[in-house]
C-alpha cells in the first residue's frame, strides 16, 4: 500500500509539474519554469526509487541518468553559451549512464537493434543540418561538441531498442526527437511550438524510459 501511495503522489507531482512546464515555455513564464522543470526530474528520480531502482545495478545507472540530466535541466534554464554547453555535457553523460543501465539489463538481438539504426537514419536529414550550423555559430568546438553529442544518444537509442524493452525503446526515441528539435530551433531556425515540443517530447521520454526499466528490472 505505501508504494501505491507513493506512485500516486510522486507521479501526481510529475504530472503537475510537466503541465506547469508546458505552460510555462509556451507562455514565456520563466519563474515557474524555473520551478516547473526541474521538479519533474525530481519526480521522475522519485519514482524510479520507489520503483526498486537503487537495489539493483541497472537502476542504479538509471538514477545516475536521470541526476545528471536533472543537472543539464538546470543548466539549460540559463540562455548562456557556458550554460547550455553544461546542459549539453551533463545530458551527455546522463545518455551514457542510460547506455550502461540496457546493456546492464541485458542486448537481446540486432534485430530490435535495427529499429534504432531505422529511427536515427529518419533523424539524420535534421542531423546533418545541425552540426555544420553549430560549427558556423561556435567553431570547431561546438561543432565537435554536437557531433561526440550525437553519436552518444544514437548509441543510447541503438541500445535501448536492443533490450528488447519496447517501452525503454520507444523512449528513447522520443528523447532523441526532442533534442533533435532543440538543435534545430539552437542552430537552424525556430520550430513553430519548437520549445514545447522539446519538452513535451523530453518529459514523455523520459518517463517511458523509467518506466520501462523498473519493468525490465528482475
């Protein structure tokens, strides 16, 4: 009964939150994204606790995915360059922690694996105009940036379609359709609702990726 009740309140505040959030990007109000959006992360961090996470080693990679993309929340919440280069670099390590935590729970064969390598090859004709923008906006370091970035999370989504988990697969793919469209909006030009479709899509990732681990979990 205790951890119904804690998926209740934890997931009501996930919930609650993503909404503010939603609202809040569409309507520009910083001070409740400023709230909003990483108290979902906090939610989702809480779910995946009471979910069993921390007593095993695949949900413990998993905890450390979802703190070290609390974390790029947090730095992304500035319009800075350092800022999102931290948002970038801790979403880069939270995606490998995501990539130790499915081979952790087990590759079933390439052939979910090909659904992954379908999915990124559809994310390539956005791809390929990003890197040579963020290479004209920022030099070769933002440039190589966003490249070690996106062969990272093409490794996580590969990965996470190869668990043959198809809610860890399917969430993984819409993560990568929300950082695709913030690379877009960053570095090639605004996506009409662009800002709310990142992070609705980065919420629903997010949330199908905890919960298809805690299910995959022994």
């Amino acid at each position: 009964m205790s951890s119904i009740l804690g998926y209740a309140l934890t997931g009501s505040v996930f919930a609650l939150a993503a909404l503010v959030n939603w609202w809040a990007v569409e309507a520009e109000h910083r001070r409740a994204m400023v709230i909003a959006k990483p108290l979902a992360l906090i939610a989702l961090i809480g779910i995946a606790l009471i979910g069993g996470a921390a007593d095993d080693t695949a949900g413990r990679w998993l905890l450390l995915g979802l703190v070290l993309c609390l974390a790029g929340d947090v730095f992304l919440l500035g319009d800075s360059e350092p800022g999102f280069l931290g948002g970038l670099t801790s979403f880069l390590l939270g995606h490998l922690a995501y990539v130790v935590a499915f081979v952790t729970l087990g590759l079933s064969s390439s052939a979910w694996g090909m659904i992954g390598l379908a999915t990124l090859a559809v994310a390539f004709a956005w791809i390929a105009k990003v890197v040579p923008a963020a290479h004209r906006q920022g030099g070769t370091g933002l440039g190589g940036a966003v490249v070690a970035y996106t062969l990272v999370i093409g490794a996580m989504v590969v990965a996470a379609w190869m668990t043959g988990e198809w809610l860890i697969g399917l969430g993984a793919t819409t993560f990568l359709v929300s950082d695709t469209v913030l690379a877009v909006n960053k570095f090639v030009g605004r996506v009409r609702h662009g800002d709310l479709a990142v992070m609705v899509t980065y919420h629903l990732g997010q949330l199908l990726i905890v919960v298809g681990v805690l299910a995959a979990l022994p």
